[in-house]
C-alpha cells in the first residue's frame, strides 16, 4: 500500500494530510465519495476520488445523500464541469507588460487604461473548468470618477494641513478597492458573454477584513491564516452561477510560498517566476463545486 498522504477537501476545508489506509477508511465509511475532491504530492491539481484508478471502489448501490448544510456533490453529466482553476502565461510577456502597468500607475492620469490594458490580458490566461475562453469586457471610463474623485480628496485633505484628516483616506482607499472589486467580477466574460456574476460583500465586511489583516501583520505570521480566510469570504460572496467557488488552501500553505518567494524576489530576477508560481498555487486552490441549492427555488 501507497505511503503517501492524501487531503480532501469538504465544506469549502481542506482536510489532511491522511495516510492513504486512513483515506480508505474514510471511503470505506462513506466521508470521502466518489465525488470527493481529493489531493497528493505528485497530482497536477484537485480531482474528485472517482476518477483516480484503484482509489474508490465501483459500486452498483443507491448514491449517497449529501448531508444537511453540506456542498452538493459535482456531476459529472449535464455538461458540469468541476475542479480546479489554472493560470498560466508567459515570463517575459508578463514583464514588459507588468512594468508598462507600474509606469502608468506612477504618471496616475494613465492609471485607469493601464489597469484595463493589464487585465484584458491577465483575465484570459485563467483556465476555468466549462468556461472557455475568459476574458474582461470593463472599460477604463466606468472608474474614472471613483479614481480622479478619490485623487481629488486627497489633495483637498493635503491642502487643509489638517492630520485628523488625512484618517480619511484609509476608508476611502477601502471603498476604491471593494468597488473596484465588485466592477470587476462583474465584468467576466466567457465566450463573449457576460457570466452573469457578482460580488455581494459588504463594504464593512471589507474594511473589517482590511483592518483585521493589517492588524495580523504584527504577528508575523498569522496573516497567512487571516489572508487564507478572506479569500474563502471572497469566494463564498461570489454570485450569479450555479456553481460556487471554493478555496481550501491552507494559511500553513500560503505562508512558507510567501517566504519562499518573498527570498527568492530579494535577487529581483527571479520575481516574475515567483509571481507565476504563486498564481498557479492560488489558482490550483480554488475549486468550483455545485452550489448548495437547498432552500432555493
């Protein structure tokens, strides 16, 4: 028997690591389905247990009811497809087009165009499973006013020398970023047609969010875990699709990649592939999984 260690992935969690006798039992005891999204050192990214040979045994009985309050298992018929997200694109595109971005945010009139330019690019080097071909229909005019309009505050703010003031900007820069947010998942597209999607978080989920992980930068590492969790608060406030996002990376995770690339980016070289690598982490985390229907119509 295999001696690796296996996770699996259950109300938007993930568990592990378990030795692969362990895992079995779980299957044996009906925890782990075949519908399970299942993970181990070797694999590309999430699958569910069902497809991994040798893992689940066939069997001719009735299919398990999903528990109260749990995921709905992914169908693998209807056209569904589940499972991971990819993102993959070029080092040197990726440079050039990075260093165009950061000139533009420095000369700021340019800034929103740059950031348009930037994402019409970026948005379709993400592989979503049944969803071909993703791209960013926003135009640049639709943030204009929050942009010029939050830079115009702040030179008032400058101009009145007053400091108490200036504790302004932070819900300001709060309030750019979660309606920059919300702009954006909205205007995902797939084949050309809108998804149909949106962001349903509150501003003041947002701005406790941003305080609660300026506050964990104190505590040297657990921001990892902080940050982890409001990316699951992101995903869970994605709607518009029968289908939920889910991430279920761990804090543990994502802090040794983040010191591990933040060393690497000290010799500057290698930072585009660090930058990569921690986009194809974060991608390879976030699954798709039917959307809980229960209650719904």
């Amino acid at each position: 028997m295999s001696n690796r260690s296996w996770f699996y992935a259950a109300n938007g969690q993930q568990q592990g690591p378990f030795p692969e006798a362990q895992l079995r039992d779980l299957i044996a005891r009906g925890t782990v389905r075949a519908d399970t999204l299942v993970w181990t050192e070797g694999m590309s990214g999430w699958q569910r247990a069902g497809e991994i040979a040798g893992l689940v045994p066939r069997s001719s009985g009735p299919a398990s009811v999903p528990l109260p309050g749990s995921p709905s298992p992914v169908v693998a018929s209807g056209g569904y497809k589940g499972g991971p997200l990819s993102i993959d694109f070029g080092i040197l595109e990726f440079t050039w087009r990075t260093i165009v971005l950061l000139i533009g945010l420095f000369f700021i009139i340019p800034a929103p165009w740059a950031l348009v330019w930037y994402l019409k690019w970026l948005v379709p080097c993400v592989d979503v499973p049944g969803r071909p071909n993703l791209s960013f229909t926003g135009g640049a005019m639709t943030i204009v006013p929050w942009f010029f309009g939050a830079i115009v505050l702040a030179i008032a703010i400058a101009l009145t020398d007053r400091d108490w003031l200036m504790n302004l900007m932070f819900p300001v820069q709060v309030a750019l970023y979660w309606l920059f947010l919300k702009w954006f998942v909205t205007n995902l597209a797939s084949d050309g047609q809108p998804l149909g999607l949106s962001f349903s978080g509150s501003f003041w989920a947002y701005l406790g969010w941003t305080i609660l992980t300026v506050l964990s930068v104190f505590t040297i590492v657990g921001w990892a875990w902080v940050y982890t969790a409001w990316i699951q608060w992101f995903c869970r406030n994605l709607q518009g699709t029968r289908r939920e996002a889910v991430f279920i990376g761990s804090g543990l995770e994502f802090l040794w990649r983040a010191i591990v690339a933040l060393i690497a980016c000290g010799f500057i070289i290698p930072i585009p592939w660090m930058y990569r690598w921690m986009w194809r982490w974060l991608a390879s985390q976030t699954v798709l999984a039917e959307r809980n229907l229960q209650g719904s119509a």
